[in-house]
C-alpha cells in the first residue's frame, strides 16, 4: 500500500483542485485569493455584476494577470495574447 499526499484547494466551501504537488495547490490558491480582491475591487466601484459572471470574470483576469498586465501597460490585446502563446510554448519545451 502507498501513502499518497493530496493538497486539496477550497474556495467558498467548494473543492476546486486536488493535486499531489503543493507549488501547484499555492499557486491555485493564490490565484483564488487574487480573484476574490479583484471581485471586491469591481463590486466596491460600483459595477453590480451576476455572483456566478462576477466569479467568472475575476477568475479570467486573476489566471491571466500577466496579459492583463501588459494590456494595462498599453500593450494591444493581440500582440499580447501573442506574446503569452509564446511564452506557454517555451514553458512547455523547457518541461519536455
């Protein structure tokens, strides 16, 4: 029999992840915690959106704050989400 260790991510009272590797259980989690802030950001200045779109919304931005970010810094959406291809490529060929 094997002892295996299992990370388990909550949110709200809801399993959203269940891996053996804690690095990836953080980063799912702080993600989370990511999209949370901004749902209270958007909700605090007034924009009054469905709980399940707000969820939804601040979760898209939170997984991908890095497109975001160069969005934010003036970049256009299509060079960014080119740009972030890339980069999931490279990643891939350096895990391989």
């Amino acid at each position: 029999m094997a002892i295996v260790i299992k990370y388990v991510v909550e949110h709200k009272g809801v399993e959203k992840l269940v891996t053996t590797d804690k690095k990836e259980a953080d980063k799912y989690d702080k993600m989370l915690e990511v999209a949370d802030n901004l749902a209270e950001y958007i909700d605090a200045k007034g924009i009054s959106l469905d709980a399940s779109v707000m969820e939804e919304l601040s979760v898209l931005l939170a997984r991908n704050k890095d497109v975001v970010g160069k969005i934010l810094k003036g970049t256009d959406a299509q060079t960014a989400l080119k740009q972030d291809a890339a980069e999931v490529v490279q990643l891939e060929k350096r895990k391989a």
